[in-house]
C-alpha cells in the first residue's frame, strides 16, 4: 500500500461524519463492551464505541470472510442453471486494533495474488477499515511489540492515534482520502511532536 500524505480532523467533526453516515444507511461497525467483553456489532451512534478494552471475540475479518455465505445458485429443470454470486455492500469497519489490520492484509494478500477469490475481493472494495491505534494494552498478556504488530503495515483506508480533542490520521487509501478531504487539515510541527511523545510513552508496554 502507498502511505498517503498524514493529516490531522478534529475528533468531534470525525465522529459527527461517521454519526451522518449511519443516519444515510451506512452500515458501521466497530467495537462495543457486551457484558465482560467486546465484540463488534453494527452501531447506531459512535457512542457506542468501545475505543479502549479487550481484543474483540469475533475478529473483523468475520465480515470479509464469513464462515458462511452463498458462493453460487442453481435451477434444476430440463437443464441445469448456476449462477455464481459476486456480491459486495458498503461497510465501515472502525476502530480496528492494528494487529487485526496486519491479520487483514495478509487475507488481502493471499486472495488477491495465487489463489484470487473474486468473493473476497468483491466484498473487499465495498470496505472501508478505519483502524484506531491502542494506546493502552488490550490485556495484560499482548505481545504486539515483541510481534512488531503495534502499528499497521497495511491493510487500511485510514488509520488513527487519539491525541486529546484531535485525531493524527495516516491515509492510507484514495477511499480513505475522500472520506475526510472536508474536515482534515494539514500537520504541524506540534502534531508531530505530540505523536511522536505518545508513541514513546508506550514503550513501557515491552
């Protein structure tokens, strides 16, 4: 994936975009806390998301990659007739943690190169992921850093770090552009500093 240039929304105009496009039909899903644990669910308010907490028990790739779905329909008369179902829906994922995102790259690389799957793909251009990075661990167990999964290789439209009332956003698709080219604004000095001293203070996870 070619990084795009990085850009910063503030936090309450992001969400109001997401809230405006859940009240158009868009289908979102993110995490939320159900009971003790956190799954993902189609939302109808981005207060429901669940920002911060334990790695979701279903993973997002559940909605790219269902454990099952209609591959093909078939008519039996005098002949037989097959259909073979391509489908895709528009859908944001958000607030995807990023070792999920390196899990859905590698799904994007496997059915795109030797073995395409045209079914996966279909539904794959339909998606938009808008990954969030974690701030704090998701457990006490997490081994992302020794893993050198802490941070998205790929696999995102947009990918964001909580800085306060602000978002430091890394674009990484046209899709994900597009979606925020009317509330975004450029970096400073200052964003990259604040970045930069967030992702220091994380070290203390290792």
């Amino acid at each position: 994936m070619k990084q795009m240039k990085n850009c910063v929304v503030a936090k309450r105009e992001l969400l109001d975009l997401i809230d405006r496009k859940i009240g158009e039909g868009k289908e979102v899903v993110a995490p939320v806390k159900q009971e003790n644990q956190a799954n993902f669910k189609r939302i109808k308010s981005t207060r429901e998301i669940l920002w911060e907490g334990p790695q979701t028990v279903i993973p997002p790739k559940a909605f790219l990659f269902p454990q099952e779905e209609e591959l093909i329909e078939y008519e039996v008369n005098d002949e037989i007739k097959v259909k073979v179902k391509v489908e895709g829906k528009p859908i944001i994922l958000l607030g995807i943690h990023p070792c999920d995102m390196n899990g859905t790259a590698l799904l994007d690389k496997v059915f795109a190169e030797n073995n395409l799957d045209e079914h996966y793909l279909k539904k794959r251009e339909f998606v938009t992921i808008i990954g969030a990075e974690c701030l704090v661990p998701c457990s006490s167990e997490s081994f992302c850093y020794r893993k050198e999964s802490v941070l998205p290789l790929d696999g995102f439209d947009l990918f964001l770090t909580d800085m306060g009332d602000n978002f430091f956003v890394e674009v990484g698709s046209k899709k994900g552009k597009s979606l925020i080219s009317k509330i975004a604004r450029k970096t400073t000095p200052s964003d990259a500093k604040k970045l930069k001293k967030i992702r220091r203070e994380q070290t203390i996870w290792k």
